[in-house]
C-alpha cells in the first residue's frame, strides 16, 4: 500500500468555528490530557515499557467513566473515538521508543565491553596479537557463508553464539577493525575517541530512557507560569532540576488543541455547493458544512473523493466503499500570529491520507483482487464448520454482500504499475558531511551494483546549491546571534532551497531505483541518524578541547554550523512521497555507526532484506 498525505484549508461560518474550537479547546484537548495522566500514573506502567506497548482496550475502559464526567460531557461520538485513538498512538509510539532504546543501550553496552586496545585483548585471551590476528583470519575464511547478510552482522552473531574466550577476542578485534585484518600499528587516541562516542551514546540513551512519559498540552499556560513562579523563589536541589525548568520555560507552549481524527471514510460525506465549490460535512457535527480550498494539484485528489462518493450514491450502493480513495481524514487548527479571536486567527485545516494505487485502474484491480480473495477465505473458512448459528448466518450474509460489492470496481483511468525485483535493493545513508549516499544491491548476492554520492546524484547543475544553502544557514545563524544580543526579533525563517534540494535528491534517487528495477528503497530511522551525529558532533569536541565543557559546547555548537546540517526527516519524507507516487516500496533500516558512507548506505540495504528474509 502507497498512502499519501495532503491538506486544504476548511472555510465556514464563523459560528461553526467558534463551537468547533470550544468543543475541542474545553472537552476534547483537557479528555485526551486526563487520559495520558491516567496512563502516566498507571502501576503497569513499566510492564508496558518492557513489553512495548499497552494492553488492548486500556485507553477505552479509562475513557469509559470520563465520558459521564461533567467536565467531558457533550461531545460527540467521533470525539471520543479520536482521542482514545490518538491517546493510543502517542503512547504506542512512546513505547516503541523506551523498548528500542533499551535494545540500543544494550547494545552499546555490549560494545563498550568489546571495545579493547590490542594490548587488553592479548591480556584478556592469554595469547598473542599474532594468534588473535591468525585466528581472525580464519574466521573470515571459514566461519561466514551467509552472502546476503553483512560481515559485521555474522560476526556480532557468532560472538554470541560462542563461550570460546579466544575466539570471541579474535572477533573483537575484527570488529574494532572494520571487519579486516590491521597491518598498521593500532592508534591509542583513535581507540579512546571511539570508547569515548560510545560512553557518550550510552550516557544519552540512559537519559532518554529516564525521561517523563508524554504530557498532554496546556492551552492555558498556567504550567509554563508555575515553573517561572518557581523557578524566580526557589534554589534548585540540582543540575537536573534546574536544567527541567529551563526546558519548560524554554518550550513555548502550544495554543491550539488537539485534532479531532476520522479514521473511517465515511465519515466524511462530499458535496457541491451552488458556485461548484467542493464542501465536506464531519459525522458527529451535525449539518455545518465546510468549503474545500486548496490548490489545483490537490484539487483532483479531492474531486475523485466526492466522485467516489456519488459513484456508489448512483449505483444505490452497489459500489464497496473499501475501495474509495480515501482512507482517513483529520481535522487540526494550524497557529497563526494575530490579535482576534482565536477561531478567527487559526487556521481550520483538513488533512487527508489517501491511497495512490486506488487513483488508476491497474492499481484498483491490484487491491480489489487482495480484498475479495480475503473476504472470500473468511466465508470458506466460516462455512466449512457447517451448522451455523443465526448470528454466524447474518454474518455470512454481510460478508456475501460485501463480496458482491467489492466485485464492482470504481471506474478509474490506466496508468501501468512499476514493477521491481524484489532482489534489487536501493539502500541511502545519511551523514553530517554527506545528505544522501546511494547503492543499488544485489540482496542475494549481497554486491553492490553502483553507488552514487550526492554529487552525482544532484549532479553538476545543482551540486553548487548545496554550497549555497550552507552560506545561507551559516548567514542566518549569525543574524540570530546578533539579534539576541541585543534582545530583538530573532525569527528569521528559512529559505526553500532546503526543500528545494530535497526534492531534487528525492527525483534523482527514484530515477535511480527506476533505471536499475529496484524493489524497494530503504532509508534510515530518522533518531539514528540525529544520535550518531550528536555522537559525532560531541566526541569531535571534547577531543579538540579537553577538560572545558563550556569551550565544548561553544565549539560543538560552532561546528554544527559551520558543517552542513540538513533536515533528515524533510528528505526521508520527500522520498517516501515521490515514491508513492512512483509506486515503489519505502523500508526503514537501521543505519550502521561505522563506516564510509557507501559502505552505510551498502549495508542498510541488506539489513532491510535480511529483516524481510527472516520474516517469512
């Protein structure tokens, strides 16, 4: 599936936007702030962070009782529904973070306890560096015969499956090497930098994991008044309390509520107005209607929305709203500066996910065929236990009539679908020093067919942009300097060369995996991308200027600017969009903390295809 996101601005009688931001300023936004307390305090709370997620219906049965309290009553049904939705998203996410960062810190820690000199190591296994370094070379020829998986992959496995204390230390000490037999003498600083980058990632994963479960949002400011209160009477205990109220004080809190989500498409009900504008009316809001204003690219998109809609409304529902184009919708007030009233000043937005292969006919057909052939197993299934019962009856029949439905597609324009081998791999690391790096490989072979750098891929044309956003970025920094000191407006903004870039290097990597058939592109996970460039940043710092941790920052701080910075998640979004629309298949991989940058963006690839091999 290819889902894509766009928006449009919703336009309505200032009445109806003056109940909608009251209904979800004084219930909705202070029932989902209630339910992430409960959820915070709950006694399960660290069985949750262990298992990575909460228990089905958790967030319901805590809604439950809320929906009789005075404070929450008067809301419709859809409401609800969203925040027990979006509660369960904030914490699922929260979750999935705690238990992939305590992997990491084990890891990490695992790491640290490899990460010995030469010296150690001959100590550790009573041999000497010249049996270390026979033994390792006897590993590299004899012990890896998995061609699809990366050398460094197969050497962390072996080291686990192993007691041999010899051959664990032979191991070690391909891994510290880069997978290779050093002919150099090793390099005690090297060695302690990288001991120290660990020690850093270990000290930031140990922070994040001790970090507050989410809060909800505070549209009164009253939390962000009480910590200055206290912070301008009381003396902080400690470093880590004075740094808690400088983070709040710092963090400009939010001043519209939350969204209200629709996460079925018929929820929505589409229509024209007397001067053919296209309008939309929300389950749950009654008869206020709200005008569709977007521009003429996302116009069509929005136009096969209410097409979709009279289709099935002509056909007197003969048509299965399964295969509507839209998927879901939500509505969100976008903050604005202004004096008014706060209806008047915020922007109503309407945000859609739709699916791009249920836009053409060969695409339809693709997920018309995926759904009946489902449909069609649950009815064999239900039917062979023979001897149903009235409900299971009724339930063959719904079942049956979906089936017929579903059976009628959508008339829907050709477009032929991109077909790639799924074998074919195109793999992107991302560096401080390097934005995109590109390799197409080969994943049962595990060789790489060609890489290219981010000048290639930009080419020489538009190269030089990227030396120009920099200058920009390095301008704009100093400005702000300036204007701080001098206590004046520091928000300048940015230019669009940024994005610009990035949809550059987003086109040139799907031509990319269109000329070499590939199946899929895989990207890195955007928090490790920003961990190894902190990690980077500060171990670059502290070996410059030892001791001074005040010169430290100053540098690291000097050194972000002046090297090119760049917004991962911005390009890992623009990729993911131009792929959709291409049809090609977005992975997410983990990035790996050592290498060159085509040696990341090679092993990326086939982390991802081991990941998928193992899953089958």
């Amino acid at each position: 599936m290819s889902n894509i996101t766009i928006q449009c601005r919703l336009i309505a009688p200032e009445e109806t936007r003056r109940q909608l931001w009251q209904m979800m300023v004084e219930k909705n936004t202070p029932l989902i702030n209630e339910l992430l307390r409960l959820l915070a305090e709950h006694p399960d709370l660290e069985t949750w962070k262990r298992r990575g997620n909460t228990p089905p219906g958790t967030v319901k049965n805590l809604c439950l009782p809320l929906r009789t309290d005075p404070q929450f009553v008067g809301q419709p049904g859809r409401f609800y529904s969203s925040a027990i939705s979006l509660v369960e998203y904030i914490y699922k996410s929260w979750l999935k973070l705690q238990q992939r960062w305590e992997f990491q810190l084990q890891g990490q820690e695992r790491w640290i306890s490899m990460l010995k000199s030469d010296e150690e190591l001959e100590v550790y296994c009573d041999h000497t560096l010249e049996d270390i370094k026979l033994k390792a070379t006897q590993i590299l020829d004899n012990d890896l015969t998995e061609e699809n998986r990366g050398i460094s992959n197969q050497l962390f496995s072996l080291y686990d499956e192993t007691e041999d204390t010899f051959t664990r230390n032979a191991i070690a000490y391909l891994l510290k090497n880069g997978c290779k037999i050093r002919q150099k003498p090793e390099d005690p600083k090297k060695l302690a930098k990288r001991r120290r980058k660990t020690e850093i990632k270990i000290a930031r994963l140990t922070e994040k994991l001790n970090g507050k479960a989410p809060q909800g949002r505070d549209l009164t400011g009253q939390t962000w008044l009480d910590t200055l209160l206290t912070a301008t009477t009381q003396v902080p205990q400690d470093e880590a309390q004075a740094k808690s109220w400088q983070d709040k004080l710092l963090t400009e809190p939010k001043s519209v509520p939350y969204p209200i989500a629709y996460e079925s498409n018929g929820d929505l009900t589409w229509s024209k107005n007397e001067k053919d504008r296209l309008c939309v009316k929300f389950n749950g809001l009654g008869k206020h209607i709200f005008q569709i204003y977007c521009d003429k690219r996302q116009l069509t998109v929005f136009q096969r929305f209410y097409e979709d809609q009279e289709i099935k409304k002509a056909s007197k529902n003969n048509h299965s709203s399964a295969l509507f184009a839209l998927r879901s919708a939500r509505i969100f007030w976008q903050e604005r500066k202004g004096k008014g009233k706060s209806w008047d000043v915020n922007r109503l937005i309407l945000r859609c996910t739709f699916e791009t292969l249920l836009l053409n006919a060969e695409g339809t057909e693709l997920i018309r065929q995926e759904k009946a052939n489902a449909i069609a197993k649950t009815l064999t299934d239900i039917k062979e236990k023979g001897d149903l019962n009235q409900k299971q009856q009724a339930f063959v029949k719904r079942k049956q009539t979906s089936l017929d439905r579903i059976n009628n597609p959508f008339p829907r324009s050709s477009k032929p679908l991109y077909r790639g081998k799924s074998n074919v791999l195109l793999g992107i690391s991302m560096r401080l020093d390097n934005p995109a790096t590109a390799a197409i490989v080969d994943g049962e072979t595990g060789k790489v067919i060609v890489y290219q750098s981010t000048k290639q891929l930009l080419g020489k044309k538009n190269y030089h942009l990227l030396n120009r956003q920099r200058q920009q970025k390095q301008l704009l920094s100093r400005k702000r300097n300036v204007a701080q000191r001098h206590n004046a407006n520091n928000k300048f903004g940015e230019s669009e060369l940024g994005q610009y870039l990035d949809r550059l290097l987003a086109k040139a990597i799907i031509k990319l995996a269109k000329d070499y058939q590939a199946g899929s592109i895989v990207v890195p996970q955007v928090g490790d991308i920003r961990d190894i460039i902190h990690t980077e940043v500060q171990a670059r710092a502290e070996s410059k200027i030892p001791g001074c941790i005040e010169k430290q920052k100053e540098y690291a701080k000097k050194y972000r600017t002046n090297a090119h910075s760049w917004s991962y998640g911005r390009l890992i979004e623009n990729i993911k969009s131009q792929a959709s629309k291409a049809g090609i298949l977005v992975e997410e991989s983990k990035q790996p903390i050592r290498g060159s940058p085509n040696e990341q963006a090679k092993e990326i690839a086939l982390y991802a295809y081991c990941d998928r091999s193992e899953s089958y």
